[in-house]
C-alpha cells in the first residue's frame, strides 16, 4: 500500500511538474500581434516582422481596444462617448488600410490598435 501511495504521488508530482514546465515555456514565447500595427512591425510573406518600437513587458505600442459611441469626426481625429469620459482616437492607421468602414456620428465602435505617447491609434473599427 506504501509503494502504490508513494508511486501515485511520484506520478502526481512529475505530471504537476511537466504542466508548469509547459507552462513556462508558453509563458516565454511571445507570439507575434494577429493584427497590422505599423508601428510595431507588419507581416511580410507569412512572418511576423517587428520594427523594435513595441516592448510587451512596458506595453508600449501594444494591442489594445477602446468601444464608444462617435459623437464627432475631424479628419483623422474621431471623439468617441464612453461610459464615464469622451476619447479622441487618431484613426489614420486605419485610414491607411481601409479598415474603418464608415466613420459617422452615432455609430457605435470597438477600435483595436495601439497606445503611443498618450494617444490611441486605431488600426481597425468594427
């Protein structure tokens, strides 16, 4: 009875073990962003190619999203309503690409982008 507690715990141990290891390995890879952010880098013939400006441990220029309601359009600058403030969301990434779809007051948005010295840059509206 001792050898089979003592062999369940061993096994109990190396699976804990070989999860954590699993683990930290994912934990050390960092895959790159499954969107286009200029700033970051672009994907070139099915790689990733980073430009250096984005760090993923101070989460300069990395992935974020923003939602509102746009209550004012200025050229590339959009003013959206949240919940509890107004955000003004630079929109020309997105310009760039084609993917702003129709830019309106009333329309309400989720902007995935790219935070960068205090301004959202978005690389797509939905």
């Amino acid at each position: 009875m001792k050898t089979l507690r003592s062999n369940l715990t061993a096994a109990l141990c190396s699976l804990a073990l070989l999860g954590l290891t699993s683990v930290a390995l994912n934990a050390q890879t960092v895959a790159p962003p499954t969107f286009d952010n200029p700033y970051c880098g672009s994907m070139q013939n099915g790689t990733w190619v980073p430009t250096g400006n984005c760090n993923p441990v101070t989460n300069v220029g990395s992935f974020a999203r923003v939602n509102g309601t746009i209550i004012a359009v200025r050229g590339h600058l959009v003013t959206l309503q949240q919940t509890d403030r107004t955000l003004v969301i630079n929109d020309q990434p997105a310009l760039d690409m084609e993917t702003t779809g129709k830019v309106a007051v009333g329309r309400s948005i989720e902007a995935s982008g790219y935070w960068r010295n205090g301004t959202f840059f978005a690389t797509n509206l939905q």
